[in-house]
C-alpha cells in the first residue's frame, strides 16, 4: 500500500503512440507505464493500487485479444481498454463479451479515452475495496472456533436460539454463549450486520 | 503396342521368335538326349517347359513354334520307333497327349504372360496420369501464387493506412496533451513546448511513410518482362469471369490479334488492369437502367500500345474526373483511394500514361498507353 496512486498501463508496439498515451495521461494528472508488448507487461510488477490496461489489439507475440484471455485464465482481473488502427464488428464483439471497458478505434478523441479510463480505474478501486474487505472479513472468520462457525451459519439463516440448540443438541444457554463470542469476534454490532458480512463471504467460505 | 512391333518388322520379331523358341528347344532336347538313358520311358517333360518358357518370353507366336518343332524332335527321337518320324500304333496315344499337354502349357503360359503384361501397361499409364495431374497442379499452384501477388495489392493499401494511420495517432494525442498542458493553471509551457516537438516529428513521419510509398513506384526501376499485353487481359478476365457472373456483368474483349509486346513489370501491369476492372466493375453496381457491361480492348502501332476498359456505370462528374489520381481520394463506401493512384504511379515509371473520360453512352473509359521499345533495346 506504499503507493496508492493509480496507474494506467499502456500496451503499444508503436513508440510513438505509447508516447502520445502516457504524454495525454500524464498532462490530465493520471500516471501511465508503458510497455512495447504483452510479454513485457506480464513480466512487469504491479502495484497495489487501482489500475487499467490500455491495449493495442495488433501487436507482435501474443495480441491483444489473446492476452486478455490470458489474463482472465490466469485470474489476473485489470481492467483492458482496447485501441485498434482497423477493427471490425466481431472484434470488437469479442474484445466487450470477454469484459473490456472499451473498444477506440485510433485515431481517438481525448474524452473517449479518459472516460475509459476513469471507468476502468474506478471498476478496479470497487473490485479491490471488496477484495479488502473480504479479506477482513474472512480473517474474522478464521478465528471462529467450528462449533462457533456451526451457530454462525445456523444464527444468519434466521433461526431463534432454542432451534439451535435442537439442532447442533446443545443447551440454549450455551449455544448463547457462542453467539456472544461470534458477535463479538466478527466485530457485528447487530444480527443484521452478522447476516450480510455472511453474504459477502459466501462465495469464498463455502468452496 | 505388340501390334505395332507386328507391322513395324514382322521378318524381325519373326526371327526372334524363332530365335527364343529354338533355344529353349535346345536347352530341352540336350538333357533330355542325356537323360533318356536313366529312364524306361522317353523323358519329355523338360519340353512342356521350353514350350512355356518360349511363350513367356516369346508370346503366343513362339509357343506355338516351340509346339511344333518338339513335337517334331520328340516324334524322331524320343518315339517309338526312335529316329524316324512314323508312329508305332502303342505309342499314338502317348505322342497324342504329349502334344495336347504342349498346347495346353503353351496356352497357359501366353495367356498369364498377357495378363500381367496388360497390369504393366495399366500401372504405366497410371503412372503417367499422375505425373501429369502433378504437373498440372504444379502449374496451378504457380498460377495462384503469381495471383495473390496481384491481390496482394488490397493488403498493401491497408499496410499503408495502418503505416499512416499510427503517426496520425500520436499527432492527434500529443494535440489533445498539448491543450492541457496549456489549459492547465499555471500553463505548463515546456511540457506544450515538448509536446509540439513531438507533433512536428510523428507529421514528418507520416509524410515520410508516403515519401517511400510513392518511390516504390516511382523511382525503383519496375522488373521487366517481355510480355504480351493481350495474354495479360486475357489471363485477367478468367480470373474475373465467376465475379463478373455473380454481379450480372458482362466483360467483353476486343483484342487485335499480333500486338507488338512490351517490356513491362508483368505484376505490376497486372495489378493496374486489374484495378481498372475492378473499378468499372464497382460503378457498374447501381447501373440498372442499362446492361453492364465491361469491354477491354488493346490497339497499338510500332510506337505504343493503349488499352482501354469502358464500363457503362455511373461515370465520372467534372470533379471527381480531376481527383480520382489523387491518393486517399475515393468514390467507393469502403475505398482507400490508392488504387488509380498507385495505377498511375506504374503506368508512368513505364513511361507510359494513364487518364480518365467519361464514356458518350454513359459510363467511364480509362486507357492508358505504353511505349513500344525494339526488341533489341531490351537489354
């Protein structure tokens, strides 16, 4: 997290056009890398903090179209802006189905592209404040014991202690206990609040 | 092909038969004058084999020889009473069979020897198909290759507008960059400064892509064929027949016979042609008030050679007449506008001409000339 600032990766085998990209990004206050290929940026660090990829669809070795896709198989989850000299319907089709914000075709107005890239950044800040906050949250979890875990998973779906108790053959007043101690390790100030941390973590917890 | 050695020597292949019955019959007759002294019975097979191994070799004709001259050496020598060709009447159904069992060897060996010869001839002429199926293919296969040199045209108008098309990229994005350099508060000035360096170098670099475009054609000498300008329309309209068909358009030629030829790049004479016909056959799209129709015809004296494709389309207004030369202009949806340019280019590096006019009955003519050399200035 030392470095927060966004920053805008910028993929073109044209020196010229990386050039005017990063020039444009940079005059507007935004912070670009660039990369004459894929193969570069893959073997490039990335930061912590928000980015997006802007991708020529024609480039030498792997292309735009095939990076993406391994991208998304590798679960590398950035944001792709394509630009393209000559791009036709099913390209274009192609590139939006697998995800992209954004199909220019060069040469392309300033706000296009800005505003693809302001929607790209802002997707990746969403998708990584929820990816933080899953991580919180699934730290919280860890420190449940199982039979905690067994009541926590029995209190979000509604149930009253007694019913509880019935199920999991423990005493109401224990399984009172544990509920206290699960409220108080998930840091959830109301039943409510336990129910959707729940939520948000189901698709991890339950693998 | 037996009946051809038949008529070409018949006393030849006569002897020969002779020739190869008569040494079979020896090789037979010695032994078995040696062996016959073993044996109680006269010793006759080896015969049926000299009999089989003539018509083997020797074909149906020297069989039967073989058939005769052993029966008449076995009716003599091996006969009772030996050394005189009368028969005893003990020995008349021995001698019978003898000789039927010589015919039926003899039969046999020429029939099966036919057979396999007929397999033979078969498998040659199968042979012989397939290498010239081969070469056809080969010839094919040049053929394509040479025409997707021609097309390669379409891929080169493209590589050219991806060539300009990223300078102009960068110019525009450097452009976009240098207004807020200069919008920002204070102006960053050094950043515009450095902006407008950029801008001035990518335009150069556009101008510098067409600079090379244009000396491809121009100053590099054009490769030279001597070539026959009627088989290079010729060649064309095949290749455009299916096209034309599907587009209801008829390609008509009126070629004379005989033109001088002319030293020219072939490829790149077939690549101006094929322009043309490509573009009357484009502004013959709309046409439907009269019949499309496409004719390209040659005519030329000792001095030069003009070619002329007329479409009846829907021709060519006072403007465009001017501009249609020049690159990036284009009357097409989806045109480049480097065809007639390009064309232009090679008609002149051949030191030729190329204009337009519009056709009385409606349409375009385009023609062009080339200059006819001496065969011998050809180098």
């Amino acid at each position: 997290m030392a470095d927060a600032r966004p920053t805008i990766f910028v993929v073109d085998d044209d020196a010229s056009v990386r050039d005017a990209i990063s020039n444009l990004l940079e005059s507007v206050g935004l912070r670009a890398k660039v990369f004459d290929s894929t193969e570069a940026f893959w073997k490039a660090p990335r930061p912590s903090a928000p980015s997006c990829l802007v991708l020529d669809v024609r480039l030498p070795g792997v292309g735009g179209l095939e990076f993406q896709e391994q991208l998304a198989k590798a679960n590398v989850s950035i944001p792709v802006i394509f630009i393209t000299a000559h791009g036709d319907v099913p390209m274009t089709s192609r590139a939006m189905k697998a995800g992209a914000i954004e199909f220019l075709m060069k040469p392309f107005q300033k706000e296009d592209l800005l505003a693809a890239v302001r929607q790209g950044l802002d997707r990746d800040r969403i998708r990584r404040d929820e990816q933080a906050e899953i991580a919180v949250l699934q730290a919280r979890v860890d420190q449940l014991t199982s039979r905690e875990r067994e009541v926590m998973d029995l209190v979000v779906t509604g149930l009253i202690n007694k019913e509880i108790g019935a199920q999991l053959g423990l005493s109401e007043v224990t399984v009172k206990a544990h509920r206290s101690h699960v409220m108080q390790k998930m840091e959830a100030s109301s039943l409510a609040e336990l129910v959707r941390m729940s939520d948000k973590l189901k698709p991890r917890e339950r693998r | 092909m037996q009946s051809s050695a038949r008529t070409g020597g018949t006393t030849r292949s006569l002897i020969r038969h002779c020739g190869i019955a008569l040494f079979f019959l020896v090789a037979a007759f010695v032994p078995t004058l040696l062996l016959q002294r073993l044996f109680p019975y006269p010793f006759l097979f080896l015969f049926f084999g000299a009999v089989m191994a003539s018509a083997w070799f020797g074909g149906k004709a020297a069989g039967l020889l073989a058939v005769v001259l052993s029966t008449v050496l076995v009716d003599y020598f091996f006969v009772p009473p030996f050394y005189s060709f009368s028969i005893s009447t003990t020995a008349e159904a021995y001698f019978a069979a003898f000789v039927a069992s010589a015919l039926v060897a003899s039969w046999i060996s020429s029939a099966k020897k036919k057979s396999e010869e007929a397999l033979k001839d078969a498998l040659d002429q199968l042979e012989v198909r397939v290498s010239e199926r081969t070469a056809e293919l080969m010839k094919t296969q040049t053929e394509l290759a040479h025409l997707s040199q021609v097309l390669s045209m379409g891929e080169l108008t493209a590589s050219i507008a991806h060539e300009i098309n990223q300078p102009l990229t960068a110019v525009v994005t450097h452009g976009h960059a240098c207004s807020e350099w200069l919008s920002a508060n204070p102006p960053n000035l050094e950043k515009a400064q450095q902006t407008v360096q950029r801008i001035i170098q990518d335009g150069t670099r556009a101008g510098a892509v067409l600079a090379r475009i244009r000396s491809l054609f121009k100053k590099e000498a054009p490769a030279k064929d001597w070539l026959d300008i009627n088989e290079v329309i010729h060649e064309l309209t095949t290749f455009l027949r299916d096209d034309a068909i599907r587009r209801r358009i008829a390609i008509r030629t009126d070629l004379v016979p005989g033109l001088p030829k002319v030293t020219a790049d072939r490829v790149q004479l077939q690549q101006v042609v094929l322009n043309l016909m490509m573009n009357g056959m484009d502004a013959m799209a709309e046409t439907s008030d009269r019949s499309k129709e496409l004719l390209i015809s040659a005519r030329g004296d000792e001095s030069e050679l003009v070619v002329r494709v007329e479409d009846s389309g829907m021709g060519l207004d006072a403007e465009a007449n001017e501009k249609i030369f020049d690159p990036f202009f284009t009357t097409k949806p989806h045109g480049i506008g480097m065809g007639l340019s390009i064309s232009r280019s090679i008609i002149e590096a051949h030191e030729g001409r190329l204009w337009a006019s519009p056709r009385p009955s409606g349409g375009a003519i385009f023609q062009f000339t080339l200059p006819v050399h001496p065969r011998d200035s050809n180098g």
